[in-house]
C-alpha cells in the first residue's frame, strides 16, 4: 500500500536512553502489550548486546509478542548482529536493525574509518543480518549531516545486500524540514533500486524540529515513521508517536496517507508511560496534556459552547481523554474490579486481580472518587515493579511551625524480610523520613531530584512523588503513589533504593563475569 505509513516505535530502547527513563522487565512487558494495543506495527524492544539484562528484556518480549515486528539493535559487528538475533529469533516477525555513521564527521572522529571501508561494513553487516531473516534494517547514522552521492551508494550496496527497510535518521535533530525533505527526496530518487526497499526516518528533538521533519519526510515517500511515546529519548528525544499520528489523521486531507494506530488508546498509552518512568506529562503537552483540550479564554469559551469545531481541531475522545468519573469503589466486586481494568487493557490473573482489589478497596476508603488514572497508578504500584529487598510498611510523621521540635519521622518496614523500625529528625518531614529510611538500611545516597504530582484533581487526588538517587556511581529513580504525600515519598524513596541495589548487583555480575 503506498499510502500506508507504518510505526516504529523505539520508546522500549532510544525512549529508554532518556535519563531517568529506566524500565524493570515487567514495566517493559507491560508497555509491549500496550504498543500491541495501540496498533503499532514494529517494537523495538531494545539493544541485546549493551547488557544481559537488555538481553532477556528483548528476548522475553519477543517469545510473548503477537503479529507485531520485534526488532533488536545492533551495531554493524558480527558479535552484536548474532547476539540480536538470538534476542528475537522466537518473535513471529522477527526483525535486526543495524547501523552505521555516514557522515564525514563521524567516519573521521567516531569510525576512524575511510568511506570504502564503512561502506564494505555496510554490506558485510547486512548480508549477515539477511544470513537469519529477511527482515533487515539498515540505519545511515547522522544521515542529515553526510553527503548526498555516499548516500545514495551506500543505500543502494545494502538494499542488494539484503536490506528491506533503509532508515534515514537526524541523529542529532539538525536539520530543517525543507532541508530534511529535500535530502531525503534525493536519495530517494537517485538511489537505482530505492523501490525495492521501504524507507524510514528517525528524527530527534534538539530543536524542537522532531515532529515536523518527520512529516516533512512523509511529503517526499517515506512510510515508515520512527517514534516513541511522549517524545522521550536521548537528549531531547525523538519525534512524539501521538503527534506523528494525530497530525496525518487530523490533516489527512493535506498528507493523503493512512496507518494502523488506534488513537483511541494514546492518551492511555502515554499516561502508562508516565507512571512507568515516573515523569509526569507536561500540562502544555501536545494531545495527552492537561491543557491539551482546556480553553480558560472567554473568547474560546463562547466559541465553544456555540460550536466545538471553533477551537478544537479533534475531540478529546479521539485520543482517548474519556472524562470518566467514579465508576470503581469500595462497595464494588471483583469482577467489577477485573472488567474495568480488562476495559483498560490490563489482563490480571487471580493473584493479581486479589492484590489490586485490596488496594482499591484502601484507596476508596481515603477519596470520594476514583479516577481512570487512579486506577492504573494502583496496578504500577502493586503489579508492575521489582520484587522488593525493602517493603515499607508504616510511616508516621510529626511537623511545626512553632519551633522547638524538628519535624520527626518514624518508619516501620521490613528489610530483606525482616521488620525494622526506626526514627528521626530533619529540616522538614520530607528529610526526616528520607534520613530515618537511609539510616535503616545503611546507606547514604545523593538525592539528586524530588518532584511531587497531583495524579487527577481535587484536594484528595492520588499524589504521584518521583525521586532521583545517587551512591557509589549508580543512579536510581523511585516512584511511590498514595494520597498521603508524606506515603508517597517514602514509597517513592524505598522504590528508589531497590532499584539502585538491583543495579548494584547486575554490575557487580558483569564486573564478575569479565574477571
């Protein structure tokens, strides 16, 4: 179908390079599944040789994967190629995706290499890929910076190597969109057998650019569309999937092309990578922010109480903003409780079903209302995360202004099974609580970041803290929910402290297996 533009979505690895955007295995399964649902048509699910635990990621997500395209990343090695296929081979449409630099700048400073030999790479790379499926993708690394005669021999070498899709990133969100489109364009036209293969863009943020060169791209014969959710990824990120594919379904009469994302699930999508990563979306974000479909001008008000279209190019149930109130409560079932979640695409088992029940239950007893959002908060908290060394248990804090006593904090949690107690002081309840829980477990780490979020409105809404550690050169990022804002932050804070010892120990087994 040449007006079929297909989804890569890389929000499993580049959207995984963002800072602090690091997911455990079971965050990752749940997010593949959301993309399955969402409609995307290829994952890439990660880059099988950076680690063993990048590795088993693809590997599990690949074996529990439906018709979707699987991919790994690998760079132009043979090492790295094998180990991507042994990641993703069990996946029903496994694919590789390599790359290599082709700019002048990288072939000199990053390669080291002249353009004879990046393009013999080029080819042995991809006939080696092509060895195990015929599913190959080859990436010219900062295409938007290499010169257009290179390109077009290289693209041209790794398509009759075996290439089936040929990707054409702005690795470092330079270009214009014109500029973009024009390059592209060219390649396109000048490459001999540029139809044999489906071509492909990747396009960071530096400029705030992503979006618009992706488009642009599109214009000139591009059907392949590299995104992630949110927009996240390295430095500024990439090219935002729910902005790619609203701009082509709103404006189609502009863009004439179709694709298969279901827009009714973005906003649940991004929102679950939200609480995944524990990064709030920006009110100001485009399609999923708060603000996305709120008008507070009085103007835009009239218009809109006369007529939606005045100030609205698409409705908010196009994307998945149902405004949904209460609809699970502390005097509802457990089948009511597992058919709402299964209405918001999560399939619990019984234990599961058990745990996430009890939780509704306490959190229905603290608010009046239960939201969509606070409900997927629940199962992040209780489902989705590391099987835990340290379990809060209680907290208890005591804070004034009247002076004399400083704000104290008492925790009781359990520490590698075992409960323990304790309690302190600090220059506010916060540091008290976070001082006490480090005191328990012996340790002593930089808190680097420390941002609370209101999950739905209201005076009882659900508090989302995420928290950012550091020690001994590892970095961890905890997330903790509940309605008590001094809970959240010291489930956030014991969240973190999981993650920086699960860290610890896988590189203390990488540092091991080398030795």
């Amino acid at each position: 179908m040449k007006n079929r533009v297909y989804f890569f979505d890389t929000t499993l690895r580049d959207g995984e390079q963002s800072p602090g955007a690091t997911m455990n295995l079971q965050e990752k399964l749940r997010l593949a599944h959301q993309l399955e649902v969402l409609g995307v048509d290829i994952m890439e699910a990660g880059f099988p040789a950076s680690s063993p635990g990048d590795f088993e990621a693809v590997r599990t997500i690949a074996a529990q994967a439906g018709d979707i395209q699987v991919a790994g990343l690998a760079r132009c090695v043979e090492s790295d190629i094998d180990r991507c296929w042994e990641a993703v081979k069990d996946a029903r449409n496994p694919r590789i995706h390599i790359f290599l630099s082709t700019s002048p700048l990288h072939m000199k400073h990053k390669l080291r290499k002249d353009p004879e030999d990046v393009l013999r790479m080029a080819v042995e790379g991809v006939r080696r890929c092509a060895s195990y499926t015929d599913n190959v993708e080859f990436s010219a690394e900062d295409f938007s910076r290499s010169e257009r005669e290179f390109l077009c021999r290289i693209v041209e070498a790794t398509i009759n190597a075996g290439a089936t899709t040929i990707n054409l990133p702005d690795t470092v969100g330079y270009a214009q969109p014109e500029e973009f489109a024009s390059l592209v364009d060219y390649v396109i036209k000048n490459t001999p057998n540029s139809d044999k293969a489906i071509f492909s863009v990747h396009c960071h943020d530096d400029l705030g650019l992503g979006v618009a060169n992706t488009l642009a791209a599109l214009r000139v014969g591009v059907r392949q569309a590299e995104v992630t959710l949110n927009g996240i990824g390295e430095r500024a990120g990439n090219a935002a999937l729910e902005e790619v594919a609203m701009a082509l379904g709103v404006r189609r009469d502009y863009y004439g092309l179709e694709h298969g994302i279901k827009t009714e699930q973005l906003y649940p999508s991004c929102r679950l990578l939200s609480m995944i990563i524990g990064q709030p979306i920006p009110n100001n974000k485009s399609i999923v922010g708060a603000n996305a479909f709120a008008h507070e001008s009085g103007i835009h008000q009239d218009g809109m109480l006369k007529n939606r279209e005045t100030y609205e190019i698409m409705t908010p149930q196009s994307v998945g903003r149902t405004e949904s109130n209460l609809v699970i409560g502390k005097h509802s079932g457990r089948n009511a409780v597992r058919n709402k979640f299964e209405s918001m695409g999560y399939k619990l088992d019984d234990e599961q079903l058990n745990l996430v029940f009890e939780a509704v239950k306490q959190l229905a007893d603290r608010k009046k209302t239960l939201h969509d959002d606070d409900l997927m908060a629940l199962v992040q908290q209780e489902i989705y995360r590391i099987p835990d060394r340290l379990r809060l248990r209680h907290v208890s804090v005591q804070s004034s202004d009247a002076g004399g006593v400083p704000p104290t904090a008492a925790v009781i949690m359990d520490v590698d099974g075992m409960e323990k107690s304790g309690a302190g002081f600090g220059v506010g309840p916060v540091d008290a609580l976070f001082n006490v829980i480090a005191d328990m477990v012996g340790r002593e780490p930089e808190l680097e970041q420390y941002a609370i979020n209101a999950i739905t409105g209201g005076t009882d809404a659900l508090g989302e803290v995420t928290v950012r550690i550091r020690e001994n050169g590892h970095s961890a990022v905890g997330r903790g929910t509940h309605p008590d804002i001094f809970v959240a932050s010291a489930r956030a804070y014991v969240d973190a402290l999981n993650h920086l010892a699960k860290r610890e120990e896988e590189g203390c087994r990488l540092h091991c297996q080398h030795d």
